[in-house]
C-alpha cells in the first residue's frame, strides 16, 4: 500500500495524471479534491469507468464535458467513443495507483437507474480539471485511494487492452447542499478536430473485397486464390474506423507492407 500521500493529495496526484492524457485543447490542471456527491454528473456530458487490475480494489471514472462529447460525435472520421478517447487517460489514473486499468466502459449518464455512488461502491473524492471552465473530472472510491499501491511507472507498465448530461433536477431535500461545479469563464464553441489529436483511432488498409457462399468457405485450403472485387494496380483504400478517407498504392517498407497516399478523399466522397 503507498503510504507516501494521504487520500487527498493521492485523489489530486490522479486526477494530475489523467489530466496529462485527456484530449483538450488548452492544458488541464486539478483543482482541489472534494468528497463526491450523487449530483456531480450533472454538470458533465459523458464519461468512462474502467475496473482496476493488480491488487488495487475498486474502479476510476473520469467525466467530460459538452465540448469533447460533441467534438467525438461530430468528427468528421465518424462518431468516436467516449471510452476510447479517455482510455489513455485512465491508464494513466491506473498507474498512478499502482495498477492498471482494464478496458474502459463508455457510461450513460442519462440512463434512469445510473447511480454514480452505486458504481463507485459507496463513498468517493472528486477532482475537478480545469480547463476553460471546469472540463472534466476524475472520480476515485475511497476504498481504491486505501488500497493504493506505489505508482507504476509508464516505462514498467504492461500494454492495457484498450476497448449526454443528465438531466436529473437537484433535489430539495435537506441536508449540505450537492456539489455541482461552476462554469466560470464562457466557454468557447466546440473546436471540432483541436480536442481529438491525441485520440487513437484505428486505421486499415483494404486491397479490396469479394463474397462468398458457406459451402466455398468450408472448402478454403491451403494454397487457396480468392478473386477480389478489384483490377492488379489499383489503389488499396485506406479507412479509418471503418471510413474511407483516402487511397494508395502498397509498398513495402523495410520488409514490411505500407500504403504511399496518393489520393485523399472529401468529405463528400469518404463513406
């Protein structure tokens, strides 16, 4: 167990490393940690949870706001997932806690029974990031904070397999009033592709396609030609997440296969 920082400061030396790889245009910097409260996604549009591996309980969530949600949805690549942008950003929470996180979970914060106390197992610290305005936030259990191991260095971590706002009214209840953060400075428009450079995106190159019956793909052998759906010379598409963005001509690269761009497709032609 780190016995090096108290939950506080540990919350806080998190939420800094999260910060450091969350996608955002202008840096992130965490502001005092707080004791989480039920209403806190209110003031976010989307978020991840991620469970935690090697001997630290418990699991991290960190929420972001309208400007990543919109940008992530919006891009012209296709719609992104919440979970893979901020996946770097819980890996990096991770091992900031001594483990390492697995695949992240995209959360949906205007689900009717979603409960952030319930999927944090009972009490937890809040860390907001601020950006222009509040632009995010890390969410620790209490019991993972106590649980916490020394920090693993990024160098020594094994690879992580790496897979809007509710709407809910405050209540009027008695007892200390919710925490909900406060948008202090205006912020900008959305500013699109600016928040989504540092976002892994997953990118293939297709030589081209055919179809085939059940009974001719049970009678693939070794040695087997398939005729695709495509002349010798032609250009390879290049798709990123599914889209085709451009094409190319294969090369080979120090004994490995590449793509040279030759054509790069608008807006209008990529589907």
């Amino acid at each position: 167990m780190s016995d090096v920082l108290d939950p506080t400061a540990l919350a806080e030396a998190v939420a800094e490393a999260a910060a450091a790889a969350l996608p955002a245009v202008t840096p992130l910097t965490p502001a005092p940690a707080q004791p989480g409260s039920p209403h806190v996604t209110a003031a976010f549009a989307g978020g991840a949870v991620v469970e935690l591996d090697g001997g630290v309980p418990g699991r991290v969530v960190v929420l972001v706001g309208t400007e990543l949600v919109e940008a992530l949805a919006s891009s012209p690549l296709g719609g992104l997932d919440v979970a893979a942008a901020v996946q770097p950003a819980l890996d990096a929470a991770a091992l900031r806690l001594g483990a390492r996180a697995r695949g992240a979970r995209t959360l949906d914060l205007d689900a009717e029974d979603f409960d952030i106390s319930t999927l944090l197992g009972g009490a937890f610290s809040t860390v907001p990031l601020i950006g222009t305005g509040i632009a995010a936030a890390v969410l620790v259990p209490e019991t993972t904070l106590a649980g916490a191991r020394e920090p693993i260095s990024p160098e020594d971590a094994v690879p992580t397999a790496a897979e809007a706002v509710a709407a809910a009214a405050l209540s009027a209840g008695d007892g200390p009033e919710p925490f909900v953060p406060a948008f202090g400075a205006p912020v900008a428009p959305p500013r699109g592709l600016e928040l989504l450079q540092g976002v892994d995106m997953e990118v293939t190159v297709e030589l081209g396609r055919t179809r085939m019956t059940v009974r001719d793909l049970l009678a693939l052998t070794p040695g087997a030609v398939l005729e695709l759906d495509r002349a010798a010379g032609s250009p390879a598409d290049l798709l990123v997440n599914g889209r085709l963005v451009a094409r190319g001509e294969v090369v080979v690269v120090d004994e490995d296969f590449g793509l040279r761009v030759t054509e790069i497709l608008d807006a209008n032609a990529a589907v």
